[in-house]
C-alpha cells in the first residue's frame, strides 16, 4: 500500500481564535445579588429568543440557507428557557419548603 507524499496533501484553513475570557461576564461573586444574577439569566434568554425568531423568519422567508445555524439557535434558546424554568420550579419547591417549616 503506498502512502501519498506529503507534499501531495493541502493544508487545513486556521482556526479562529476563541473569545478571551476576559471579554466574557464572570461568574457570579458572592457580592452580587441573586437577583442579579437572575437578571442576567432572564436577559440572555430574551436575547437567544429573539437570534431564535430572526433565524426561524430568515428560514422561512428564503433568505437563509443554513438551516444548521437556525437549528442551534433555536436550541439555544430552547436550552435557556428550560434553565430558567427549572430554576423558578426549585425556587418554588424551595419557598414551599421553607413555609412548611414548624418554629
């Protein structure tokens, strides 16, 4: 079995550079308050539901072929809204928890 030369092969196209971290929003510090943090959530949500809706739009109007880039945005925002879901499922467990407490 021959193997081709290595001067035979092409080269692969550079990588792009990932986003620094120091660009991206840090974790939540003891110093901010839940609600804050809770903010944040309920604002990244708005906003992958709205990149989902343009997509979805742009599809359905022909203006987008990728339907590889809607589908994920459309997951995005899927996985976003179940977070904040679950969230306001455990804080109501929780508040429930809490009132059925005996002092």
């Amino acid at each position: 079995m021959a193997l081709p030369s290595l001067g035979t092969m092409s080269s692969l196209a550079p990588l792009a550079p990932l986003p620094s971290l120091a660009a991206r929003p840090s974790a939540a510090t003891p110093a901010d308050g839940f609600g804050r943090v809770l903010q944040g959530l309920l604002a990244e949500n708005g906003a992958a539901q709205v990149t989902a809706d343009e997509a979805v739009r742009a599809v359905a109007t022909g203006e987008a072929q990728d339907l590889h880039t809607v589908s994920l945005a459309v997951a995005k925002a899927d996985l976003s809204f179940r977070l904040i879901l679950e969230l306001r499922n455990r804080l109501a467990d929780a508040v429930s928890e809490v009132t059925r407490m005996q002092v």
